[in-house]
C-alpha cells in the first residue's frame, strides 16, 4: 500500500510540475497567480449551516413540508424526494470501496458509489426538512463507511471530474449535519474531513495545476468542490482563490469562458444539451453557494449565468430560432461545432428552479424561457443520477415563496 501511495503522489507530483512549466511556457498563469479581485463582495460571511442552504432556507424547505399544499410544485416536488430509493433512511448502502473510478479497472463501483453518495445528500436533504434523525444517522452511516475503507482515486481521465463532483456532495452533507445534528460526533466528523483532505482535494488541486485539457463543465464542477471545501474549512484564501479562477482563470470552466456575453451561448452548447445543463447547473449552484456567503456570483459579468440559461431553455424548449457562432475555446480541442446540438435537446434536467427562484423570485428578472421549461416539466424537480448539478429535486430546495407561476 505504501508503495501505491508513494506513486500515486509521484503522479499528482508531475502532473503539477508538468502543467507548471506549460503554463510559464504558454505565458498562461495558475490559480495561485491570478490577478487579486478588489470587490469586497467577494469575502465569504462563513456561514454555517452555509455549503449551498444556510437556516433560513433550511427553515423555509420545513415549513414547505409543513403545509403541505398539495397545490404546490415545491411541496409535490418534496414528494418525489420523499420517494426517492436513495432518499429513504433504511437505504442499503452498496459500497464502500477501497478504490472509486468511472473508468479503468475500477469502472465497476462508478454505479454504486454514485447511489451511495446520492443517498448521502438526499438523506441529509430528508433530515433538513423533516428533523428525522433516521436520515442523519443514515447519511453519516455511509460518510463514515466509506471514510474507514476508501484508499484512492486511482489515476484515470476523469479522477478531477470524480474528485469534483463526490466533493461537493461531501462538504454539504458534513456542513449541514455537523452544523445542525448534535448527534454528530467530532471523531465521525474528522474521518471524513481526513478524507476529503487525503482522497479528494489532491485531484481538485491537480486540476487547477493542469494546462487546460477539458470541457468547461469540469472547471464548473470541481470549482463547486472546492469553493464548498473552502467554506467547511473557513479558508478565506481558497474560496477567493475559487472566485478568481471563476472569473479570470484561463479554462473553458469559467463564467466568461463557457457562456458568451452577447447571446448566452455556451461552450458545450454545440456538443450536446446534457452536457450544457450539467454545466449551467454546477455555474448556478456555484453562484448559490456564494448567495449564501453573503456573494453575488450571480450577477457578476452583468448577470452571465442568466444569460446562459436563457438561451439553452429558448433551444430545449423547443425554439429553432438561436444564434450560434464557431468559436475558439480554450484548450483548442473542442473548435469544430458549426451548429449548435440536437442531441438530448429537450430532455429536462432539474437545474432550471434554482435559477428561476433567484433571478425571478428574489431579484424581479424575466425569464421567459427558463419558465417555458419549468411548465414543459409542470413545475417538478427530479434527481438526475449523478449529482453534477448540485440542484437535484431543485424547485423543492430552492423556493423562497410559493406559487411560482
């Protein structure tokens, strides 16, 4: 084992020595040497409860669950959480593995584990909004499992991706319960802390260290774990240094990378529709998340984000009539959509509440076709599988007021 971890360091190692020289070679600069952001705005309250719900919407998705207004989309959205095989407190757990991946010789537990850490954000969801104690106890049943057994995330393509997105899932489940459940013990809490330090952060720190190789949901995603991390940690430096990579970083997975200005297209947009929700999902979570710090990400760059989710609704709804333009992205490798995709157009994911409730809600916004999608999918939120999104069942946990039509 020693042996293993020796070479696993070695590879982490030269991937950041590596990129390092590419990026002076290139005149390109990492996450460390970005240009300081003045706007005071951008120092985190450190909240908590504060990785993505603070008390005042814990309190909120209570007192949903209390009414209990059948007439609701939040409340019939609750419902299906509630339903939820991953969401229930005697959820039988199918790991805990010693090695996680979602390829190689460890492809086999990407299915497992991912249900597994579902069941550990839907139980915490479930114990915010009921006061069960089942559901915490079930949620740091598994942390803690996986905690005592998981070694590694093996070298493969998608380590930065996985360490990303089981990241966030993570900090907010350990945020939320250690803040909220006093049964939460200190030595349970420091087990999985160690492991988000020893398995996770290594690979979210090695993506920042890399000369930009991938599609701009990565950047969103793993920017989603470590401004969460940050913020468990009260690391005032790493969720400034997350807020600058976002705005000024040189990848596709930045706010003014992955969506034009002008139109609010997006650099997935000529890839496919999945992936473009799964990216404007992270970048609106990610501005949640900072909401709840006392931040506005969500208006940065003229309010970007919103942007971006008006045009991929107007095309997902239904409408042909988008502009598109080829564009050079950042790694050179994705240049060659001329038109933006069809495939998966109009298949809902539960991103589009959150947004909704916040440019809509709380700040008086039009958006006429992120609301389009929402009445296409009669106003319901819905688990999408993977937790890249970080919005699951979303018109539930992101509601400050009712009757959203």
């Amino acid at each position: 084992m020693k042996k293993n971890i020796m070479v696993r360091l070695a590879v982490i190692m030269a991937i950041v020595l590596g990129s390092c020289a590419n990026e002076i070679e290139d005149g390109k600069i990492g996450i460390d040497d970005l240009p300081e952001i003045t706007m005071d705005e951008y120092t985190p309250s450190l909240e908590h409860p504060g990785v993505l719900h603070n008390m005042k919407s814990i309190e909120r998705m209570r007192a949903i669950v209390a009414e209990a207004n059948g007439n609701e989309p939040a409340y019939k959205t609750y419902l299906l959480m509630k339903a939820d095989a991953r969401a229930q407190s005697d959820y039988k757990i199918q790991g805990p593995f010693e090695y996680i991946a979602r390829q190689g010789d460890y492809a086999f537990t990407k299915r497992q584990y991912e249900y597994d850490f579902g069941a550990v954000y839907l139980n915490t969801l479930m114990w915010l909004a009921t006061e069960n104690e089942a559901h915490a106890k079930k949620a740091i049943e598994i942390l803690t499992k996986y905690a005592d057994t998981l070694k590694e995330i093996p070298e493969h393509d998608d380590a930065r991706l996985l360490a990303g997105l089981l990241s966030f899932q993570i900090a907010f489940a350990l945020d939320m319960l250690n803040s909220t459940y006093d049964g939460m013990q200190q030595a349970d809490y420091e087990k999985v802390d160690r492991m988000l330090r020893n398995v996770f952060l290594p690979w979210l720190d090695a993506f920042y260290a890399t000369k930009p190789d991938t599609n701009g949901n990565w950047g969103l995603i793993v920017s989603r774990g470590y401004l969460s991390l940050a913020i468990l940690w009260n690391d005032v430096d790493m969720y400034k240094k997350t807020v600058k990579f976002l705005l000024r970083g040189y990848d596709n997975g930045t706010f003014p990378n992955y969506i034009d200005s002008e139109t609010g297209q997006c650099q997935e947009s000529g890839r496919d529709q999945g992936h473009v929700q799964l990216g404007l999902g992270a970048a609106c979570s990610i501005c949640e998340i900072a909401y709840k710090q006392g931040n506005d990400l969500y208006g940065a760059l003229n309010n970007l984000v919103m942007k971006g989710y008006e045009y991929t609704a107007k095309y997902n709804a239904g409408h042909d009539d988008v502009p598109f333009k080829k564009w050079i992205d950042i790694t050179g490798k994705y240049s060659n959509w001329t038109e933006i995709s069809a495939e998966a157009r109009g298949k809902y994911r539960s991103i589009y509440g959150i947004a909704y409730n916040h440019y809509v809600i709380r700040k008086g916004f039009n958006m006429p076709y992120t609301k389009e999608m929402l009445d296409l999918n009669n106003w319901l939120g819905q688990f999408d599988g993977d937790g890249g999104e970080g919005a699951d069942y979303d018109v539930f946990q992101f509601n400050d007021r009712n009757l959203y039509k």
